[in-house]
C-alpha cells in the first residue's frame, strides 16, 4: 500500500527539483487572461502510483453516481513529470479544473495566480469539520486556503524491529533526546560486531530531521517572506553532530548515503546497513523489500535547556481548484467529498496520508496492516504531542520558490562533508551564499 507520512515522500523524485527550477519561466504567461476550462466534463488530475489511480476512479465513480450533473475527466500519471506537464497546461490555458497538488509547492502557484482561494466555501459546500488549524495551515499562503489536505503528514523515525530483535535490542524511548539517539545507534553499530550501523545519515535531511532540529531552536526553515529561516551557528551545530555520528560508527557514511539519494530501494534499512532510518517512505514499499516488522517514533527533541516542541502536523497531499477554471464550485463538491464521505475514506484508505480526521482514521483502521497500524498511532502520538504543546511554533509557512533546490544542496553539502572533500566551516559559507542566491532568483 503507498502511502505517504512525510512531506519527504513528495520530495523524493528529481522531478520535483526539475520543475521548480523551470516553474518561473514557465508560468510567465499566468498572469495573462487566458480561457481557463469551460463546459464540457471537469478535468482532474494526479500522480501517484496504480493503487492510488485506482481508488481514485472508485471514489469518483461513486461521486458522480450522486452528483450526475458532474462529469469527470481524469488525468493521472507518475510524479515525474506531472508539474512540468500541469506547467504546460496552465500557460497554454487548458489546465485542469482540480489538481493534487504538493505541498512543497502550493505557496509558489498560489502566489503565481494559478490556484483558487477557497475560503468563500468553507463551511458551506466546503464541510471541513474534524480538521485542525495546524492541518489546513499545510494548504494555506498569505493567510487564505489554496488547497485542502489529504491526511497528516508527520516527521517520524522508522525501525526495523526484528533486526533490533536479532541484535538482542529493545526499540528506544518515543520521548528521546538527539544525545540519546547517538549513544544508541553507537549501541547497535557495538551489538552487531560493525556490521551494521545505527542510523542512515541525517545530515543532509532538510524536511525529515534538520527541520525539526532547527525549530527546536525557535527556528524554521524558511521565513514569511521566502528567506532562510534558520541561523549559520544552528547549520554548523546539525552538521557537527553528524560528523561526530559518522566517526563513531554511529551513522551510515558517504557512500551509502549516495546511494539512496532519491532511490528506495538502497535505503539503508532496506539494504541491512542500518537499523534506523529518518524515512518514514520505507512503509510504502521498504517494509514488503525488507520483509521487516517496522515500528515508528517521533524525531528526536533538542535534550538541550529551552529546548521547544519542533514537531508539527503538515498534510500529505493537497487538492486544488485552478483559478481560471470555470468549474471552481463543482471541484469543492468533490474535495469536500473526498474529505468526509465515508466511501471515499475508505477507497483513498493510506493512499494519501494518515487520514486527516480522527473520523476517517476510524473507518481506515480495521483495514491496516500491523506495519500501517503502527505508522498510524505513531502519526496520531506526535500529532496529539504537537497539539498540547504550548512552546511550538506555528506550523510553517509553505515553502517559497527554490525551496526543493535548498533541499538538495543541503543534502550535497553534508554529503561532502561526509566524504571528506570540504569542512562543515566550508560547507557552510558555500552553503549560504548558494541558498541566498537561489531564493532571490
């Protein structure tokens, strides 16, 4: 079952990066009067793999069963090279009426004009109830809603428990501390004889672990007006400890890191090089590779004096209406259907997400599997933490234009760090010269 429980997961396709760089040139002409869709069926389009193409057409089928006026044209695909073709489609004004939209990149087509704002329908043909602020905030720029989460998304560790077993380990607190993780992950590097180390690298991790870390600083990636939300002395203190991990055998090093970037299948979990991973995507199809009981526990928290919640919920995928559609009302109908007919949940079931609600986690449960169920709990564990918080910061902004090219400079970054070609000093002054130029592009 592919499921999605991190924003990483979005991440993971060089498509994503292709598209951002291209997205300003591309979309040049959106903000001309072009004719967006008209009469005819209402097109909706998505990526995904074949499971979620087909519950997609079962949930819709079922819609129009009961909305009869409404006809559907679907248009699915894989990630890779879904925005460049939705780019295409939107500057030739033949985009479609509803779009699963990522994100990571929400912020920059509602800036650009291209989404609608959806707010005039909340509460109306909009039923959002069972929604948390901190979960439609993942869909939300400049204070309006632009796109409607599909489930929560949350940064959690996974464990290979029965390689854990065979080493004679018991799995880690949930409320553990980054000091902790290293002296564990050294603990399994000594158990297995150094054949296999703690963790993969988490260094060069931007949504699944440097984010966390950076907010238990009071500090987030990125700040309301697109820039770097994070300090220099913050970075340098991340890549220290990763440095220190991989001398201590604690971590993963370079080579292995390089290997998995971007493919699943050589995660370090999944190849037996390690027994932890900041991948919580090794449940979508990592889990049936490696034939491994997996269980699942929040990021590390900070351990250090002042200390803050750096968790918080964002939301799998979103679904979006375009701007230019002449369909805009007919697309909420069917986000709002997604979002609480009990059919549809059940259809959708992990396809997008850990459900958003507690209401559709409910109808989804009995048709988990045992890795699901505790990819799950874990979800709701962390999502329950982040609400009763009361030093968190607000959930982040979405991400600005150039942000998927900051993620991958931070994991090229640690990567030479990790093989030894530049300093975490160097890496750090090539770091934010690079990232600045790229977010004032």
């Amino acid at each position: 079952m592919g499921h999605t429980i991190s924003r990483r997961n979005l991440l993971r396709s060089a498509g994503v990066v292709a598209a951002a760089t291209t997205f300003g040139s591309v979309l040049t002409a959106c903000s001309g009067t072009g004719a967006g869709t008209t009469g005819g069926d209402l097109t909706m389009a998505w990526w995904g793999s074949d499971e979620r193409h087909t519950a997609y057409q079962k949930a819709l089928k079922a819609f129009t069963a009961k909305n009869a006026d409404i006809k559907i044209k679907p248009r699915y695909s894989g990630y890779d090279g879904y925005f460049d073709k939705f780019n295409t489609q939107v500057s030739g004004g033949s985009a479609p009426d509803l779009v699963q939209m990522d994100t990571a990149l929400v912020a920059a087509y509602a800036k650009k004009g291209v989404l609608a704002p959806l707010d005039e329908y909340v509460g109306k043909s909009l039923d959002l109830t069972g929604f948390s602020k901190s979960l439609l905030a993942a869909g939300t720029v400049d204070g309006k809603l632009y796109g409607v989460p599909s489930g929560i998304g949350v940064n959690i560790v996974t464990i290979n428990v029965t390689g854990l077993k065979e080493l004679g380990l018991t799995e880690p607190d949930k409320e553990w501390t980054w000091e902790e993780l290293k002296s564990y992950a050294a603990k399994i590097y000594k158990a297995s004889g150094g054949k296999i180390f703690g963790v993969d690298d988490g260094g060069g991790s931007t949504n699944q672990a440097f984010d966390i870390f950076a907010r238990e600083k009071g500090q987030n990636l990125y700040t309301a007006d697109g820039k770097l939300g994070y300090t220099r002395e913050t970075l340098e203190e991340w890549w220290t400890y990763w440095a220190e991990m991989r001398k201590i055998n604690a971590s993963a090093g370079g080579a292995v890191t390089s290997s998995a970037h971007n493919d699943l299948t050589k995660n370090a979990v999944v190849i037996g090089k390690a027994m932890i991973t900041f991948d919580s995507g090794l449940n979508n199809s990592g889990g049936s590779i490696t034939g491994a009981t997996l269980d699942f526990v929040p990021t590390p928290q900070g351990g250090w004096s002042g200390a803050r919640e750096g968790n918080y919920v964002n939301g799998g995928v979103l679904l979006s209406a375009t701007k230019r559609s002449s369909r805009v009302a007919d697309s909420v109908k069917i986000m709002s259907y997604f979002a609480q007919d009990e059919g549809a949940i059940k259809d959708m079931a992990l396809l997008r997400g850990i459900p958003p609600t507690d209401k559709a986690r409910a109808l989804v449960a009995p048709e988990m599997t045992p890795n699901d169920k505790r990819a799950s709990d874990a979800a709701a564990y962390v999502s329950d933490r982040v609400a009763k918080a009361t030093d968190a910061l607000p959930a982040p902004v979405a991400p600005p234009e150039g942000a998927n090219q900051i993620t991958e400079l931070l994991f090229q970054s640690n990567l030479a760090i990790a093989f030894g070609k530049k300093s975490v000093k160097a890496a750090l002054s090539e770091y934010f010269d690079q990232a600045e130029s790229i977010l004032s592009a």
